[in-house]
C-alpha cells in the first residue's frame, strides 16, 4: 500500500491511495473467492495437492507410520483421481494391529505395504499416511489414489455394520474434498483382478449398493 503513495498525484493523494487501496482489496476477494470456489467444484486432477491433515474429521485418529521404504516412503501424491476399497484379508485383527503391522515393516523388510486408512471392527478410523504422500497398497494406482484398509470377523470378508458406515462417511468425506465421482471409487479386484475386498468382489451388487450409498 504505501507504494501507492509515491505514485499518486499531489492534489488528492489521499483519496487516489483510498480508491487504489479498494480496487485491489475487491480484486483481491474476488481472486480468492474465484479460486476457493474452483477447489471446491471442479478441483484440477494435475494440480498438485496441498494437503497438511490438519482439516481431517475429529473421528479420524492420526497414528502415522514412520517413514521408511517398505510402508511409507515419503513420496508426494501429486493427483488424487480415485479412492481404493480393500480388506485386510486377515480375520478378526484390528485396525490398530494393522496399523502396527505396516509400521512393523520398517524393522523387518518382510514386504511393502501400507494404506492411508484403516477402519476397525468397531468403526474406528486409523490414518497410517498422509493425504499428500503415497501409500503402499493399489499397485499401478498408488500415485494417484488414497487407499482404505477394512478389518472384518470372518474369512468371507463381509464388514461389520460400523466398519461400514465408517467406509461410507470416509469414502464420501474423500470423495467431497476432491470432487470424485461414483466411479472413481473402486476395488483393489478393479485394479488387479485381486479378489480384495472379498466380499465386495463376491457381491457385485453389494458393491454397487455401497457407490450408491456414498453418492446419496
Ligand atoms: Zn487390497
């Protein structure tokens, strides 16, 4: 502002500096309201994220894994185009023995592995990775999605009813933070072929039951 002060004619400094001032004020709010309205409604795919973690629902507790080759490198996630459902494939675990697992992989070089997610037995929501860095778990598609780990009871892979719902409001909270369609969330099977998540490749309709759950 006090730029405008040297450049403004002597007879009515005061009153140039206060309309100049305004102008860029409004162009200002205008730019800003222009460009928070973009990001809500048509984010660009090729836009690279900002993402801190610091606006994620209270209900997700943030239990990050230490960064490490093998569960989580470090690497920026630079697109968002897609949210990836998997199940744990291991009966009856926890989300926080999950979560301990792929922090383990750190010590034990055993395999790579990881996700952004895991949701519990009781509905419980565990972030292993940020949201702006890749994790280990959809193969091609880890430069590009964020993926959910799913804990459940039984070797048929069905989800409890509160690790259900706690899918479809993390689904849809990620889905509205990035402007994904219905057909951007998909199976690990939709990926690879690999029957994961088990239940949701058994039962198509099923699948398509929980898309619509999260687009309603
Ligand atoms: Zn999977």
């Amino acid at each position: 502002m006090s730029n405008s002060v040297h450049t403004t004619p002597r007879r009515r400094p005061k009153r140039r500096g206060y309309s100049l001032g305004l102008l860029f004020s409004l162009l200002l709010t205008v730019f800003l309201l222009g460009f928070g309205l973009g990001r809500c409604t048509a984010p660009a795919a090729s836009q690279p994220l900002r993402d801190t973690g610091a606006v994620l629902p209270d209900w997700v507790k943030v239990d990050l894994l230490p960064v490490n080759d093998y569960s989580r490198p470090g690497l920026a996630l630079e697109q968002v185009n897609g949210v990836v459902v998997h199940y744990v494939g291991n009966a009856g675990t926890t989300a926080a023995q999950n979560r301990n697992y792929f922090a383990s992989l750190a010590e034990t070089h055993e395999t790579h592995a990881s996700a952004h997610f895991v949701i519990g037995l009781d509905g419980e929501v565990i972030q292993c990775v940020p949201l702006d860095e890749m994790a280990y778990c959809s193969n091609d598609r880890n430069a590009d999605t964020i993926s959910i780990e799913c804990c459940h009871p039984g070797e048929d892979g069905a989800f409890t009813d509160e690790t259900y719902h706690a899918l479809v409001e993390l689904t849809r909270y990620l889905t509205s933070r990035y402007g994904l369609k219905r057909e951007q969330v998909i199976r690990h099977y939709d990926v690879t072929g690999k029957l994961c998540p088990l239940y949701y490749v058994e039962h198509p309709d099923a699948w398509e039951a929980f898309r619509d759950e999260v687009d309603s």
